[in-house]
C-alpha cells in the first residue's frame, strides 16, 4: 500500500481512539505542578502528547515502541549494507509500522522525485556570507523553501481543520526531500570552495547526502544512513520538536515550523553540544594527549567545572543513564575505526567523567549522550568542520518532528497557549498552595 494510503487507514481509528480517551478521562489529572518546576523549564511535567516516540529514563529512547537496537535489527538495508536507512525510521515513525524493503523503496523514490530544490533557494544561500554559522544558513534555507508550500495555499483557499493534515503531509515529503541538498549545499559551499556535487538518483536519500557532501569513502554512507536513524526523535518535550510543534500549532506550515525548530537545535545546551564536544575534546587533547586516565585528565574536567561550564555531551533532561544512541554509534568505531585515536580519548573519558560529576553532585545524569560520541566520527571521515555538526542532527531530527507534525493536524491538536504567571503572582499565591505529596 502507498505510504499516504496507509497513513489514511491509521487516521481514523487513532482519531476515534484520541476523542473517547478525551471524552472519558478528559478531566483526569496527569500531573501536577510545582513552583520549581514553572520555573525550571517543566522538567517532567505531563503536559503534551508525541505519538512518535518516547524516552524512558533508565532505558532511553523507543521508536513507535521500538528501541534503537531493535530499530537497527529489524529496519531495512541498504543492498550490501548492514546500517538501517533513514527511509525505514521515517515510515515507522509516521505509520507506526515497520516497513517492507518495498516501503523503503518507494519512500526513496518518492524524495528523490521531489528533490530538486529550485534556483531561488540557492541564490538565497549564495547571498549569505560563507561564514556564517551552517545553522544559521540551514535554518534560512528551509524557510527560503516555504514558497511553494502547499499547506498554505489550501489553507487560504478554505479547507477544514481536519484536512490540512493533507497539505502538512505533502510539504513534509518535499521538505525532506530537499533537506539533504540544501545542507550539502551549504558544507560545500563553506568548506569546499563552493565546488558543489549534483545529487546521485540511484542511491538512497542517505547515501545521497554523504555523496553530495563529497566524503569518497564508501563507509561513511553506511554512517551517514545510521547517524540519520539515530538522530530523528526523542519524543516531544525536547526544544527543537518541541518547538516545531509549538509553531506548527499555530497553523504555520511546515517550513516555518521546522526552521524554528533548527533555530532552538542551534543551542549549545540541545544539539550543538556536538559541535561544542568535538572542540573541548580538541583542547583536551592538545594539552595532555591520549592515554590512559591521568590526574591531569581529571583536573581538566574539574577546570571545565570550575570555570562555571558544563560537560558537553554529559548529562540529560531526561535520560539517567548511558543514551543507547551513544552506545550505538561505539559499537559502529569498534567495527570500524577500533584504532582511531579520537576514538580512544572519547572511550577514555566515558572512565574519567562520570565518576567526577558524581562526585560534582549537581548534574543528575552524569553518563554521555548522543553528542558525546557522533562527532570523533565525522572527524575519521574528514568532515572536521565541527560547526556543520548541528546541521547533520538536524536532518536527522526533521524526520521525528516532521512525522510529528503530520499527526498534530491529523488529530487536530489545539494552538497551544500554557498559562504563564509573573513572581508577584506566585508570591501572592504561594501560602495557600499544598506541598506535593
Ligand atoms: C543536557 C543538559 C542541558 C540537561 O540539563 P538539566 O536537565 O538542567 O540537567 P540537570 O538537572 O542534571 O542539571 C542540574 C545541574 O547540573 C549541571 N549539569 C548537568 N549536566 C552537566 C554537565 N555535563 N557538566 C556540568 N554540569 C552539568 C547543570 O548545569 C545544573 O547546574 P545548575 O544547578 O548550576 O544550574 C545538561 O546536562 C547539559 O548542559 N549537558 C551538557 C550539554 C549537552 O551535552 N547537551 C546535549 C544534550 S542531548
């Protein structure tokens, strides 16, 4: 069945499902609110709903119930290749089923269809100076696409609420269709002397991006197809889904939306932390080497402390344990690149950091996350233009939020609008609040 019509088949039941749970338990609370808690960024406050996936704490990330070893095990291949395609995560995160080779294989076929980004776009780029920080471009370059977006053009000519899942979905295909080449666009631009690669139609959306990067070995097609799978969603609280989703809320189409979302992944505290590690990992390296763990290893952690800076790639708003995408992408250097030496300081210091912040006492997740790890890969490959990491997530991210976005018109989700108070009120309120039991 054609991915569209299989999305169809799935709207009704979940809608019907969504509008008895309201109609039933509407009035059931799901959690309550602390002081602390309006004040710090409503760490754990159940307040929203992502279908596409969900992060338990101890246990980290499932896809559409799916955890990542599975994902990796179960999605399909690449001919000769044994990392999971990006298309697979894609079709399981919008339908909630696994897909066949065929699904895969028609997804593929379908990007590469509506992947030719138009002249304008481009010339937009082109105007931006080359230094420019890639998300900065990247974020430009998708809202730059909005043009042609058919939501809108449904929007204004009178459609109802419940249809404009319709037009979200055909944007969101072309959105992702282009998303590989205006990023490739953007790398070769800044770092290559603007010597750009015309994109490869026989190979997989994936594959086609590391191609139009212009990485030759042929590994880093396979990373590049697990990296994208890695990276795609971490359930809806997270700032650039969460974003994306704040925005699409308002009925903006999809280009508004997850360029919003890219501007909030361009935060060193979310996704840039992966560029932020590459270049503490850098310094670190520079001023002791490898090795094994060393004193003066662990007084340039304390020094990083100290200095009032975090960790980067340490710690989780959620997780409170090692994030299985780091896991993931180990596993990948031990097969691959087991002697890198990058590698060996990044495996070195999942011993030395842990057990500092622990004894630090603030951070309530000391082991790595995803950022810790994807970058000492990239720089094996040659890509070691540590400010384009951000925008290799955010490729990978667009697929989780986007998908996430279809299902925000398909169930027909309310403008969100959370009610804010200012200190004073709080302070006028806070005799009379109950302590959570
Ligand atoms: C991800 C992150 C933003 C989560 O923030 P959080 O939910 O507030 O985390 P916690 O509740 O554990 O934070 C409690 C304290 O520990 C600190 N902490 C958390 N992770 C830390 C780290 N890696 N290094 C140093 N301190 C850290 C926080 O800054 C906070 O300090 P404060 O009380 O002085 O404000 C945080 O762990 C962080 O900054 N990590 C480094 C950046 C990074 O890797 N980001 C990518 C995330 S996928």
């Amino acid at each position: 069945m054609p991915l569209k019509d299989k999305l169809i088949s799935k709207l009704d039941p979940m809608r019907k499902e969504v509008k008895s749970i309201i109609k039933e338990h509407g009035n059931k609370l799901l959690s309550d609110v602390v002081v602390s808690q309006a004040y710090g960024g409503m760490r754990g406050v159940k307040c929203m709903v992502c279908e596409t996936s969900e992060l338990d704490p101890e246990e980290g990330i499932r896809f559409r119930g799916f955890s990542i070893p599975e994902c990796c095990e179960k999605l399909p291949k690449a001919p000769g290749g044994v990392q999971p395609l990006p298309e697979g995560i894609f079709h399981l995160l919008l339908t909630g089923d696994l897909p066949t080779e065929d699904d895969v294989k028609e997804i593929t076929e379908e990007w590469r269809k509506r992947s030719a980004v138009p002249d304008y776009v481009l010339k937009g780029i082109d105007a931006l100076p080359p230094d420019l920080h890639p998300m900065t471009q990247f974020s430009i370059g998708i809202l730059l696409l909005q043009k042609e977006s058919i939501f809108v053009e449904k929007y204004q000519g009178g459609i109802s609420k419940y249809d404009l899942w319709d037009p979200m979905y055909e944007d969101v295909m072309t959105l992702l269709a282009r998303l590989p080449r205006i990023a490739a666009y953007i790398y070769r631009r800044a770092y290559h002397d603007n010597k750009q690669i015309d994109p490869d139609p026989k190979l997989d959306w994936g594959a086609n991006f590391a191609h139009m990067m212009g990485v030759k070995n042929p590994q880093y097609k396979e990373l590049m197809r697990l990296y994208l799978v890695l990276h795609c969603d971490h359930e809806g609280g997270n700032v650039s889904a969460h974003t994306t989703h704040l925005v699409g809320s308002a009925f903006s189409d999809a280009f508004y939306s997850l360029s919003a979302g890219m501007n909030g992944l361009a935060g060193p505290l979310h996704g840039l932390a992966n560029q932020e590690v590459l270049r503490w990992i850098m310094q670190l390296k520079e001023k002791l080497g490898g090795g094994v763990p060393t004193k003066e290893q662990e007084k340039a952690c304390w020094d990083t402390l100290n200095g009032g800076q975090v960790i980067p790639g340490y710690g989780h708003a959620v997780l409170r344990k090692t994030d299985p995408r780091y896991v993931a992408q180990r596993e990948f250097c031990l097969k691959y690149l087991p002697d890198d030496e990058l590698f060996k300081v990044v495996s070195l210091l999942y011993d030395v950091v842990p057990p500092i912040l622990v004894k630090q006492g603030k951070a309530k997740n000391p082991w790595p996350n995803v950022d810790a790890h994807s970058g000492v890969i990239q720089v094996y490959y040659g890509v070691d233009e540590y400010d384009f990491y951000t925008v290799l997530f955010g490729v990978s991210r667009a697929l989780g939020v986007l998908s996430g976005l279809v299902w925000d018109r398909a169930l027909g989700l309310s403008l969100e609008r959370p009610k804010s108070l200012t200190t004073k009120r709080i302070k006028s309120m806070v005799a009379d609040l109950k302590p959570k039991a």
